[in-house]
C-alpha cells in the first residue's frame, strides 16, 4: 500500500499540534513535523505531547532537527536540502528512518546513494506553499522515480482528484501539507486521501489482472 505522509504548516498553536496529530494519524502513515518558528525547546515539547497522546513513535517524522527527533524518541527526521546530509545523520542517528527533500531525478539518485530511506519529491503541482515557482509536473515524477533507488514520495498540490494520476506515474506515496492541516475537517481530509490511494491501489491491481484473463474472466 502506497504511504500517505502529512505534514503540519506552521499554523497551528502548540497546544492543538497534539489534538490535530492523535486525529489524523489513525488514516495517515506519517506525521511530519515541520515548525520552522518553533526552537528546539518548544518543538521537543510538541513531539512530546504527540507522543503522549498516542500517536506511534513510529509514525512521527521531524523536519530538519536530528536532535529533537533522537530527544523526543520519534521514528524518523526528513532532512532538507539546508540539513546534514544522509550519510552523516546515519552516522550519528543509524535507528532514524531518513527522509530527503529533493527537487530534481538527479537529486532523487543522490540521496539514495547517500542512505536516505526515502525521498519527498516536489512539487509536483502548482502550490500555494510555492507561489511562482514552476511546478514539475508528472513526466519528471515518473523519471525521478526511474532514477531512484529509494522509495519516492511526491509532494505539492496533491488532491484527491490528482492522486491516481500521481500513484500511476510510480510514485511510492504521496505527501500532503495544505490539503489535511489547512482543510475545514482535517480528519475528513485524511480520509479522503486515504480513499484516494485505495482506489488507485484497487484500479493498479485489476490492470495487472486483466491481461492475463481472457473474455469471461477466463485466463488466457
């Protein structure tokens, strides 16, 4: 099953991080944490309190700070293009599952190489989050996949509509910001993605079927 990453937008309070984490998480795979305003203190606060109110550790993925994901007990880091590369992070942190943010098939090659776990590829569709820069649309989705040897996620202006076209282009998952934390009903949000990923699931299954079944359904 293709992986459904959210991401938090900096907008919340600390004190409704957790209440928005412990609702979503039961139709996501995983939690992003992305508080650029936050400090360290502060953020290790927030991974606490979403830990405490029952998301998995596993689940829980910070943005950029190794140290407050080994601090908080979280599963993984997702590293940024400014961040300690792959190969260093899993020197000092090999149990963390790594993430890289890349932009390109080259850079998509690269962290692979590098011991990134998997990558988040975007953006795919134009962006609010990414106002004025081109979007990279679904033919170089495909190549970056081609190029990776790592399972890629794709991010940026994914909806529920576009999800199956993006699914079908290779990628391993897909990673949402605006469409669950900006939504009126981020629980609702989160399981309309999640439908949206089981249907592509459902229809990459049965074209996998059908040419090996002749007319009636009988094989060939």
């Amino acid at each position: 099953m293709q992986e459904i990453h959210v991401i938090s937008d900096g907008r919340m309070q600390p004190e409704a991080l957790a209440e928005w984490a412990v609702a979503v998480h039961p139709n996501v795979d995983y939690i992003h944490l992305r508080e650029k305003k936050m400090s360290a203190r502060e953020l290790l606060a927030a991974a606490e309190q979403i830990l405490a109110a029952g998301v998995p550790p596993a689940k829980l993925v910070i943005n950029d700070r190794i140290d407050v994901a080994l601090a908080s007990g979280a599963g993984g880091a997702q590293l940024a293009w400014h961040s300690l590369g792959p190969a260093a992070v899993r020197n000092l942190a090999p149990a963390l599952r790594l993430g890289r943010s890349v932009h390109s098939p080259e850079e998509a090659a690269e962290a692979g190489r590098q011991g990134a776990d998997f990558c988040l590829y975007g953006h795919v569709f134009p962006t609010a989050c990414k106002p004025g820069q081109q979007a990279r649309g679904l033919e170089q989705l495909a190549e970056a996949v081609r190029r990776s040897c790592v399972p890629l996620i794709a991010l940026g202006g994914i909806t529920p509509d576009n999800t199956g076209a993006v699914l079908a282009a290779g990628a391993d998952g897909i990673a949402v910001m605006s469409g669950i934390c900006g939504a009126p009903d981020p629980v609702a949000a989160a399981n309309a993605y999640r439908a949206a990923v089981e249907r592509a699931a459902a229809c990459a299954e049965a074209r996998t079927v059908s040419p090996a079944l002749g007319e009636g359904g009988e094989q060939a």
